[in-house]
C-alpha cells in the first residue's frame, strides 16, 4: 500500500558519518595516549639526567663529607614514573613503546641502585632500600598484594627506595639481578633487604619491624593520620 | 577469549553510534517538518470514530479517562465511546455503568479475557470507519483527536496514527525519570514516523482506520503487547502509519521501581517475541526502514545495554576485588589512595569519545522531545534522574527479558 523506499544513500551517508567517528575516537585516543608517551619520556630523561649529574657530583665531591651529597642525590620522581608505566601498561595496552620505556625504567631504577650503594659504601651509612621482583606475566595476586604493601611503607617512610622488577622484562641487565640473588619465577613476590633475600608474601607488619630494625628509620606521618597529603 | 569479548564490544559500540546518528540525520532532513499547532484546527468533515475504554479494575482513573473524552474538541454526535468492563474485581462495574446516562456512551460488561478480548469487543461492536482504544489510566488533550484526524485527512493511504505520549503529574523520581524516558520517545517516534517504521501503535490513543481490522484480522495476545502485534502486522502488509507529535495523551505511569520493572519487562518480552515472531520481515527490502532500521535497532540496543552492563558489573567487581586485596594486605590503611590528581589518568580509549558521542546524541533526543512535549523548563535537572534509574535497572529487565524468551522458545526449538 504504502510506498516503503529504502534511502540506500542515507544508510552509506550514515555509515559514512559513523566510520568517521570511529576513526576521529581512534585518532584522539592514539594523540592522547602519545602525549602520554612523551610525558613518561620526559620523565625518564629528567631521571636520567638526575641520575647522571648525581654519580657525576659524587665524582666531584668525593673529597668532601657524606653529609652534601646524601640528601640531594636521589631522584624523586622515580615512585611516580613507575605508578604511571604501570598504569600505561594495563590502560594503553602493552604496546612496544610501554615495554620500551619499562626497560628503560627497569635500568633507570638498577643506576639509582648502584649508586646508593657506592653512596652508602662511601659514607658507611645503611640506605633503605629494597629490591622488589615481581611478575606480570602469571596471574600473581601475591604480587598485587605485595606492591600495596611497600607503597604503604614508601608512603610511611620517605627515605625509604624501593627498585621493583618484572621478572618477565627482557634486559640482561634485569636478568644478571635476577641471577646474582638466585630469584626464581616460582617464589615471587620476592624481596631483597640488605643482601638478604625474602621469597615469598611478607606482611606489612614484618616488614616494617623488619626494615625498621635494620635501617632504623624515620616515620614521617602517622599510620592514622591518612589524609593529609605528603607531597 | 579477551579478544572477541572485544571485537564483539567494538561492534555493538559501532552499531549503538550509528543509530543515534541514523535519528539525528533523520531530524536534520526533517526539522522543518516538525509543528506544533496551536490555533483551531477546521476539518473539511469530521468522521465518526469509535474509542473503547477497556478496564480492568480502573475505579480510581476511569471516571477521569472518559470526561477527558467527552471533552474532546470534536462533534459530540461523532464520537461513540465504548467502556468494555473486562471482568473487574472493584468498584470498576457501578463507576462506568454511571456513564450509561451519556447518549454517546455504551457499556459492555464480559467475563475477564485480557485487554485484547475487550478491544476485539469493541471492534465487533462498532460501526465507525475509525477505531482507537484509550487505556483507562490515561486522559487525552482536547484538541488531540481533530489533530490526528487531520492526518488522515491529509492522507488517504494513512491507516494508523499514534499520539505523542506524556506522563501525567509526574510525582516520585521513578517516574520523573520515566518522564523523560517518554520525552526521549516523542522524538524517535516522530524520527520512525518520517521513517514509515514505527513498531508499536500504543494502547493510549492510536487511531485506526476500521479497514485495518476488516483486512488484517483483529488483536491478538501476542506476549500481552497486542498494541505492538498489530502494527507489526500493519508494517507487514505495508499499511502506513503515522506519528502525530501534537497529539497530547497523559498517562499514569509505575511509581515504584518494582511496578516500572515488571511494565518494562512486558514491554521488551514482547519486543523480542513479536520481533521472533515475525523475523521473516527482517531484512527484506519490500518492507522497508522498519525490516532495516526499527528491529535491528531494538535488537541491538537490548544487546548493547546489556553487555555494557556486564562490563561495568566486572569493573564493580574488580573493584571490591581490589579493595578485599588492599584490606588483606594493608588493612583499613587506605592512606595510600590519596587523591592526587593527575590528568595523566584520565581513560583516553576511543571508547570513551564514542561513548561522549552517543550521550550527546541521546542528550539531544530528550531535550528536543522535552520542546515537542512543551514541557515548561527543557533544561530541567529532573532529567538526570532518567540516566541512574534507566542506567541501572533497564539493562535488569533486557536480560531478564532475554531469559524468559530463551526458556519459552526452548521447546519449539527441539
């Protein structure tokens, strides 16, 4: 009865109108997510040059007491690059460029390392610092668990450094960590704490009886005093 | 597994976009052709129509229902109103039969059978070239029926035209939120009009002309949405139907959430069934937008509300699952979730400017139905209350639907 044309036109136009769409949302994802890239490069060449000009001033001053160097030579921005990667990693998707930076990271964090040690060795002071190794290959809820646990420590005592590793990173230089403290994929999380070495979960308790016992920090805040910002 | 969760997520996202933008585009080609009347409108002749009320335990709103009637602006002579009691329980009985007094009034008391019984009643009774129904729990504007009569009179191919529906006195949030539900339908049913799609001939106020009944046959049960059936079936035979979008009904509406839920149930059970029903139409160019647009579309909404439900219950739930992991591991210390922000993590997946996309689009769809329903303040923040209510709960009544009609189907399908 009725004359019932289709307007084949408009179904392409819109079509059309939708494809568009689509590709505007991909182009101002993948422009934002790149921003976001070069952000995290930003951040890393600051650390790096941080780092740099640290072991370059650590030359210099060799001569001159531990008590200038100790508190300036640590980049700050370390904690931050790597809540950033890893929120890359799980929201931008594991592309190359977030496995890249992580490497980079992962060298980044193993520099700072050694030259806290070097400061330390110098100096004979104890540097808090612990080394966290943790997978993001398997699903391990150990290893959430874990990393809530020393961001608490982190957030409670600012001296303290923690390096972490994924065990599954693809750098020599990771993996000559992983050898020269016999870490094996099957006892992660694991930690390492002034040359000794904790396979396994340790709980926030332990930890912090233990760290404090040995390193005799500072806390910064109180535990319940959690909403002020420490920035 | 992940990924053709994903591909499935890409393309429903693709499909919900292209909806709201195939409506969009659809008002932009028609927008001039969008008035609302104000003045009184002449008829070159005013035809006789018949209107049934059928009630079924309606003692509070019937009386309401047929003043509304016969106060419609339209020769009283013209217009024959059939109150057809369907076997009520209440007072409904002596409400109407008050009525009998009115020389234009008849009222027919039969044995409970469903609404469509009642309707088929009227119809076997009623000797008018047109026919609507009129549910007892809604009252017309005066001016609506000459407004849909004009219609057909511009148009002799029109057969059927349907009112634009509004809620009447909205008082609890549910059905403030139900308002705007409404308002949003006044525009994409204009949209399906100016398509020649329209899927449902609502209970309030469409009127017929009588040949759809001689030719096609009368109501049918049809999953207890007989007013959804019979424009399927007119679309199937190519009879034309109308939207008149200043054609004002109220209707009272569920104020609670459990009575919203089980209406809405009815609704899309039935969507899905007649859809079932008479899936032999899909796709099939001779019949049109409504093969191509309309239940792909009904289709696909139902789908994509629900799998984005899905996705949000798994992201609640990882959520809690998080936090269980926090508790285990650091106690109630949440100190560390301070909340520092940083524009750094803010989602920019192409999801989310789609998402931004298909909001604006619907946005707009309920503001320009807001105009069309002359509702006073169009930029009302009642309407936030539609976003929570139908967020939350719709996708409930979608998968429930879904449910029902899976384990109805299931013999058949042995």
């Amino acid at each position: 009865m009725s004359s019932n044309n289709i307007d084949w036109k408009k179904y392409l136009i819109v079509f059309l109108i939708t494809t568009g769409l689509f590709f505007t949302a991909i182009y101002l994802s993948n422009y934002f997510g790149g921003k976001k890239i070069n952000q995290l490069k930003t951040i890393q060449d600051q650390i790096a040059i941080d780092i740099l000009s640290s072991e370059t001033q650590f030359s210099l001053l060799s001569e001159l007491s531990c008590k200038n160097i100790s508190d300036s030579v640590f980049s700050k921005e370390l904690a931050e690059l790597g809540s950033k990667l890893e929120w890359s990693q799980e929201n931008l998707g594991a592309t190359e460029e977030v496995s890249y930076l992580k490497k980079y990271y992962s060298l980044l964090q193993i520099k700072d390392y050694l030259l806290a040690k070097k400061i330390s060795a110098r100096c004979g002071t104890k540097s808090a610092f612990i080394l966290y190794f943790y997978t993001t290959a398997a699903n391990c809820t150990l290893c959430e668990e874990e990393s809530l646990v020393l961001s608490t420590l982190r957030a409670k005592y600012p001296e303290l450094r923690v390096y972490s590793f994924d065990y599954s990173t693809d750098l020599s230089a990771v993996t000559s960590m992983l050898q020269i403290y016999k870490i094996k994929d099957t006892a992660l999380p694991a930690l390492v704490i002034d040359d000794s070495v904790f396979s396994g979960f340790q709980t926030l308790e332990n930890l912090e009886a233990y760290i404090k016992g040995i390193f005799k920090l500072q806390e910064v805040k109180p535990s319940t005093n959690t909403n002020t910002k420490s920035l | 597994m992940t990924s053709i969760l994903n591909v499935i997520f890409y393309v429903l996202t693709f499909l919900s976009v292209y909806v709201q933008v195939f409506f969009f585009v659809t008002f932009l080609e028609n927008r001039k052709k969008i008035v609302i009347r104000n003045g009184k409108i002449k008829l070159a002749s005013y035809p006789s129509v018949t209107i049934v009320v059928p009630c079924w335990n309606e003692e509070e709103t019937v009386a309401k229902t047929v003043h509304s009637l016969l106060d419609l602006d339209y020769p009283k002579d013209k217009i024959k109103i059939f109150l057809i009691n369907d076997g009520s329980t209440d007072d409904t009985k002596n409400v109407i039969n008050k009525f009998t007094e009115f020389p234009n009034i008849k009222v027919f008391h039969k044995e409970n059978g469903g609404k469509f019984t009642a309707l088929n009643l009227g119809l076997e009774k009623s000797e008018t070239d047109f026919f609507g129904c009129l549910d007892a729990d809604s009252f017309v504007d005066s001016d609506a029926l000459v407004r849909i009569m004009s219609y057909f009179e511009k148009d002799s191919m029109t057969m059927a035209v349907a009112p634009a529906v509004v809620v009447h006195n909205p008082i609890s949030i549910v059905q403030m939120a139900q308002q705007t539900d409404y308002n949003m339908g006044i525009f994409f049913k204009k949209m399906l009009g100016f398509l020649g799609a329209i899927n449902v001939t609502p209970g309030p106020f469409t009127i017929f002309r009588k040949k759809v009944f001689n030719d096609l046959g009368p109501y049918k049960h049809a999953h207890s949405t007989e007013d959804m059936e019979i424009a399927y079936r007119m679309q199937k035979h190519n009879y034309k139907i109308e939207n008149c979008n200043d054609a004002f009904v109220y209707t009272n509406t569920p104020e609670t959430i459990k009575k919203l839920y089980k209406q809405r149930l009815r609704w899309i059970y039935g969507f899905l069934n007649n859809t079932l029903d008479y899936r032999s139409v899909l796709f099939k160019k001779k019949y049109g937008n409504f093969a191509f647009f309309t239940l792909p579309m009904g289709v696909i909404s139902i789908f994509s509300v629900s799998y984005l439900f899905g996705k949000i219950v798994y992201n609640v739930g990882h959520f809690f699952y998080f936090k269980v992991l926090q508790w285990r591991a650091i106690g109630f210390d949440f100190g560390i979730s301070n909340f520092n922000f940083d524009p750094f993590f803010i989602n920019t997946e192409s999801f989310v400017f789609l998402l931004v996309v298909v909001y604006v689009l619907v946005m707009f769809a309920i503001l320009f139905g807001r105009k069309m329903a002359q509702e006073k303040n169009v930029f009302s923040l009642s309407v936030l209350y539609f976003f929570p209510i139908f967020g939350i709960i719709a996708p409930l009544w979608f998968l429930k639907a879904i449910y029902n009609t899976i384990l109805s189907r299931k013999p058949s399908w042995r």
